[in-house]
C-alpha cells in the first residue's frame, strides 16, 4: 500500500444544457443571455467549499466564480470577448483531496445553480449533444482558422473533463509521449461504456441505416484532443472522452477508469492518433460492439483493482461499467429505448436532469464523502 494518497487531487468540469423546467423545451442562444446567467450565478454562495485556487477569470465572466456560461465567445477587433453567446453552463469544482470530496462539492454546486436556475424558469439538463441544434456560424472570435471552426463545432456538444494531479513522483515519472500513445489505444474503449448521446435534430440519430450511440463523440473525434495535459498547473492531467451523465457513480468510475491509466505500466497497448480518430468513429455508432472494443476495456477493468489497491483506491464503484461491459447495454440504450417508447423528447431530458447517485442515492451534505441508498443507509465512503 502507498503511502502517497493524500497527494491525489481531483477536479470535474461538469457542462450542462438548459431547458424550460415546465415543457423541457432544449434552450439556446436565442432564448437566454450570458448577462442573465452570469446575473445568476454571482448571486449563489460558494464560500463554504474548498478555495478556489486553481481556477481561471475567463473573460467576459466578472466574478471567479466554480460557474460559468459556457457557449460562443464574440470578440472585439482585437479578439478579446466582450460577450458570449450561451450553449448552456459549466460547473468548475474546486481542486479537492478526495474523489469523495470532488463529488460532494459537484452535487452542492449542481443543486445550488440548478435551484437557483428553477427561480428563473430553467432547468439543468446533462445531455452531450443538443436534441435539435445542429448547426452554428458567429464571427471569427480566434486568429487561428482551426481554432474558430473548433468553436463553432462545439456549440452543439457537451461533456464533462475529469481532472487528475498526481503525485510529484508518480507525476514526474510520465512519458508524455507514451502516454498519448497508451491513451490513443485504450480511450475509446472507455469512452465507449459512458455513450449517451442517440438523438440528434430531435430524432434518433440515424447512419448507414442503423441508430448510431452518440453523435457527440461522432462530430467531436476528428479534431478534439482525448487527453490536454497542464504542467504549468500542478501536473493537471484532463481526460475529455467521457460523456455527460447525471449519476456521480459514472463520475466516480470516471475518476477511477482515468487513474488506472494513468497509474498502470501494465497496460500494453499502444496507437497513433489516426488509429484513435478511426476507433471513435466506429464506437460512436456501434459502442462496445465496434471492433476490439470490448477487449480493451476488459483490459483496463480487469486490471483495475490491483492496480487501484496500491493505493488505496477502492475500485467497487467501476462495478457499473463492468455491468456494461458485460451486458452491452449503454446509457444512449436507455435513451433510444425510451424515445421509442413514448416518441417524446422532453420525457427524454425530464430523465437527464438532476444529479443522483446509487438508484435514489443522495450525497451527505455533512461532507464526509458518504452516499445514502436505498431506504437512507450509509454505505461506503467514496
């Protein structure tokens, strides 16, 4: 057992869509501002979390704040952005000592907005892909070419970034350029079990004749990085596959399929960046069943608990992707099973709001880490 636990540090990203909390009509640009959510937002008390250091003013925001309006940056001549032009909100925990910790932080912060957000009519909603927009032109807001169309393609996307620092010894050891290789064989295979984007210009996502998994990781594969890594920000190690979920057990399996790459020298296999773009691009629209897939993420998971254990990691939580692993069955299955049944896209996104654990679980607001399921029992610390 390591002795080095305590140097971990977790962090999560959280992007979410907005609804009319009554019709659960999907909202954007065109029907709310960023002066009225970042209104909003200086407006919710965070001073009883951990402090904020290690986040960023981004411009045109006021106010550091773990919220911010997520969307279209429109820029003066000099490309500064002086407005934005929202696709939804993104929820910035603070740096947290624990996963426990990182997932009660983003509980309180998601039901603070998201009570907040209710006042004002919205409602969060965690879907990766918007359900009817598709499309997105604004004026060149980056001076690189590249850069500008990225920022357009993403109005339509969302996700989550599962942030990892190691510690100075584990960190200091990485080979970076082995590392992307090592990421390139095994990502997609992760991003595969956390699929759950099937609806696209408010129907199922239709390819080639069948009904794809996820249109976000289909249009984002080509030019969105898997991994950015932050050596300038206490070895920031960013994983940016996975999908939007409104479950904190798929972020704690989030956090724990992400250490076991970064932590295990065991894992062997290794790809170029084309390879990763091709892989993608199949498991967007056939997920476990695209070729290889299912190996490679038996791989890590199997491999998982000894790895973990090192340092004192429990890895019971990646119980859930075993799950899927083993049956096939993904979250966008459950979405397409439902649109199907009742033909109704609101019904789909009145599923996708809140933030909830374990079947009816909810976080102790005490902040020691527990989840209550299933009649209020405490169970294991996370």
């Amino acid at each position: 057992m390591r002795n080095d636990r305590d140097q971990f540090r977790f962090g999560i990203e959280a992007e979410y869509l907005l609804a009319d909390k009554t019709t659960f009509r999907p909202l954007w640009h065109s029907d709310v501002t960023f002066a009225e959510l970042h209104e909003l937002m200086e407006s919710l008390a965070f001073d009883d979390l951990p402090t904020l250091d290690g986040l960023e003013l981004e411009p045109p925001h006021r106010k550091l704040m773990p919220y911010v309006v997520e969307g279209y940056h429109v820029p003066d001549p000099d490309f500064s952005p002086i407005d934005i032009l929202p696709k939804g909100v993104e929820i910035r925990t603070p740096v947290c000592s624990s996963i426990g910790e990182c997932l009660n932080c983003l509980k309180t912060l998601h039901d603070r907005l998201e009570a907040a957000l209710i006042s004002h009519g919205y409602t969060l909603v965690s879907l990766s892909h918007h359900p009817t927009k598709h499309h997105f032109e604004g004026p060149q807001n980056k001076r690189r070419y590249d850069f500008w169309q990225w920022a357009m393609e993403v109005m339509t996307t969302c996700g989550p970034d599962i942030n990892i620092s190691l510690p100075r010894e584990l960190n200091d050891r990485i080979d970076v350029a082995d590392l992307h290789r090592k990421v390139n064989y095994y990502s997609p295979a992760l991003a595969a079990l956390s699929l759950a984007s099937p609806i696209y210009r408010g129907k199922l996502w239709e390819i080639r004749g069948s009904i794809g998994k996820s249109i976000r990781t289909y249009r984002r594969s080509v030019i969105a990085p898997a991994i950015e890594l932050h050596p300038e920000e206490k070895g920031r190690l960013e994983f940016k596959l996975f999908e939007s979920t409104n479950r904190l057990d798929d972020y704690h399996a989030y956090f724990l399929l992400w250490l076991t790459l970064l932590l295990d020298d065991g894992l062997a296999g290794r790809s170029r960046n084309q390879t990763r773009i091709y892989d993608l691009g199949a498991v967007a629209r056939f997920g476990l069943e695209a070729e290889t897939v299912r190996k490679r993420s038996g791989e890590v998971l199997a491999r998982a608990p000894a790895v973990l254990d090192q340092y004192d990691f429990d890895a019971g939580p990646l119980n859930i992707m075993n799950e899927r692993l083993e049956t096939g069955r993904l979250p966008a299955d459950d979405i397409i099973e439902r649109f199907q049944k009742h033909e109704s896209l609101a019904d789909v996104l009145r599923t996708r709001t809140g933030l909830i654990g374990c079947s009816d679980a909810t976080v102790d607001p005490s902040g020691n880490g527990a989840t209550f399921c299933r009649g209020g029992k405490g169970v294991k610390e996370i």
